[in-house]
C-alpha cells in the first residue's frame, strides 16, 4: 500500500513493493495518488518502475563503466571507447533515460557534425549509446526504449551517419624518401622513429600493435613478433598472434638499444597481474602520440598532403599483393580474419599490375 503524507504543503508519495521503494513529491494529493497506483501495477507487471522512470542516461554509463570493471573487462582508460563514452556521457548526463527520442539524438548528431565528426565516427558514437542503454538496462532489470534504432533511419536520411569511407592514400616512393630525409635532418627529435617507420611500412603493424612490443615477443629463431590482444571484430582479449617480421624488420628491431628492467619488478607484477609492464620491457619506449606528431610535423614541412602514419599499413598490405602474395599470406601478416575487411587495406597499383601481366605473358611464351 502507498503512502501519502503531506509535507510543508506538497504531497510525498513513497511505494513499497516487492523490496522495492520509491518516493516523490507532488503539488496535489490526487496527483500523488495516481502516480503512486501507476508505480504500483508497473511494479506488480515485473518492472523496476523506480529506475525506469529516474534514472539518467550519465547513470547508465557510470553503471556501465563499474560492470564492466567488476566483470574483468575494463574500458581502458584513453582507448577510443573510454573517450566515446565520456563524449555521450558529457552530452546526455541529465537526460531520462526512459524519455530519450529521436529528436534528441538527432540534435547530437548534428552537434557532433558541426564540430568536424563524420558520419562513420557519429555511427560509433551512438553504437556505444545503444550497447549501454540496452546491456545495462537489462542488468539493472528495466525496460527502455530503442531510442537510437528508433532514430536510425531520420539519421540515414539526414546522411548524419553511415559507412565509413575507404581511405586510398598510399605513400608514394618520393614521399616516403622525404620524410626520412626530414628525421635525418631533425636528429634531435626521436631517434627510433626512422626505425619504427621502416618496420611498420614492411610489416603493417597498427600504431599500437608497434608500441606494445616487448623483447620477450620477439622469436630470435623464427623470425616472429607476438602481438597480444590483436584486434578482432569479436575477440576483445586475449588474440594474442605470432606475426613475420619481413624484409629487415627483425634485424632493424634487434638493434634497438635495450634497458635493463628494475631488480624485483618481475616478482611484483607476478604477485600484482594488473601492475602494466615496465617502460623498459618495451622496444619502442616512446609514446604513440609522440610517433604520429613527429610523422605530421615531417610531412607538414616536406610538404606532404593527406597522409597519415596509417597509411603505412596500407602501403604494407598493398605492396605484399603486388609482390604475388596470397590472400591467407597476407592476413597471416596484416591479422585480418576477413578478406572484406582486408580489402579496405589493398590499394594496388594499376602501373605495377600492369606490369607484372607483361611479366607473366614474357613467362608463358
């Protein structure tokens, strides 16, 4: 039963139900009496009435944040999910979860464009919204609203989101020539960079895959470098991949100067598994932000247009296919687990395939 009491002139409501209670204030006494029998009947049907009617979007993704820690999978601070959901939490904090709509998400959508995202970037934006909405929803055992599958089709109209575009930006000869020429003028700036470069443009390692590295990934026998946690569009943990080092990678990586790691670390991290490996465990001891400012700065003054340190994973994958590699050699190097996916990294030269047509013609005559 509810209880209706009047306090300095309005009417608390409070409802005890099923272990449940809730209390709010209305200006009438009729007012708090429907509000109380609605609550009531919702409680009775199997709902959590109390957090679905209250609680706040920033609410869910605070209640997001500490499951995912609890259950062994934190958001990595400074990730791009960590960022995407403090940009969500930033814009939606106040808002009622239960009330969100489309116009709403739309307005941040438009938001979110004006201030340079595109469309694919917005997509993952309110991707992340609806994954907390719907997964801590359903843990805290309220029902929401779809709010963002609702809004997808006025966002697809508004061409506020869609597919990302396929970037086909290679590095030319000349190019790349220029910028190793501009870190060998600039040899104060970071003296592992011209290295780095040279392994990420012959084995196509993404940026983080190169900074986390450590010496006791590399096979001295094999020639193999293990890449841990890889991304995969399933797998989040644990794909850990042993990766070729072509051309002169593993001679470039085993002449990197190495740092001797404190007496007792080893022993601290075996006792403590969330202590994060020491500095100097690492080949590339530089942060990755550091290796694309300097990138930037090369291509800036050689007067470099439109390339990024990505785009060396590009011309790596691409350069492998005109070599005459297979499609299993080359995501055996790149980690692809799908040759859609691979493609989007396969820009090909129409001259060098050209080229190697006359060669075969010239091999079968």
């Amino acid at each position: 039963m509810a209880s209706i009491l009047q306090i300095s002139g309005r009417w608390r409501a409070q409802v005890r139900r099923r272990g449940q209670s809730i209390t709010k204030t209305f200006k009438t006494k009729s007012a708090a009496q429907s509000w109380a029998r609605e609550q009531e009947t919702t409680i009775d049907n199997g709902r959590n009435a109390v957090a679905a009617h209250d609680v706040t979007v920033g609410e869910l993704i605070v209640k997001y944040r500490e499951v995912r820690a609890e259950s062994g999978r934190p958001v990595k601070a400074k990730s791009n999910e960590d960022y995407i959901l403090q940009r969500l939490a930033d814009a939606f904090e106040l808002d009622p979860a239960a009330q969100l709509n489309t116009q709403r998400i739309v307005k941040f959508a438009q938001i979110r464009k004006a201030a340079g995202a595109g469309q694919y970037t917005i997509d993952m934006d309110l991707s992340k919204l609806g994954t907390v909405m719907r997964h801590t929803a359903s843990l805290m055992d309220i029902v929401l609203p779809d709010a963002v599958g609702t809004a997808r089709p006025a966002l697809h109209h508004l061409h506020l989101i869609g597919p990302g575009k396929k970037r086909e930006r290679r590095p030319t000869k000349e190019e790349i020539e220029k910028i190793f020429a501009w870190f060998a003028e600039h040899p104060q700036r970071e003296q592992a960079m011209p290295d780095l470069l040279r392994v990420a443009i012959q084995c196509a390692f993404r940026r983080g895959e190169l900074f986390t590295l450590r010496w006791d990934d590399i096979d001295t026998e094999r020639h193999l470098a293990l890449v841990r946690d890889r991304k995969h569009p399933r797998q989040k943990a644990g794909n850990n991949e042993w990766v070729p080092l072509i051309g002169d990678s593993f001679e470039v990586i085993m002449r990197q100067p190495r740092y001797p790691v404190p007496e007792g670390y080893a022993s601290k991290r075996a006792a403590d598994p969330t202590l994060p490996p020491h500095r100097n465990e690492f080949i590339f001891r530089f942060n990755k932000g550091t290796a694309s400012k300097y990138f930037k700065q090369a291509c800036d003054a050689k007067g470099i247009v439109d390339l990024r340190l990505h785009d060396l994973r590009h011309e790596a994958t691409s350069a492998l296919f005109e070599a005459g590699w297979e499609i299993p050699e080359v995501a055996t190097v790149t980690g692809h687990k799908d040759w859609r996916n691979l493609k989007r990294y396969t820009n090909l030269s129409p001259a060098k395939v050209a080229q190697k047509g006359r060669l075969r013609l010239v091999d079968a005559t």
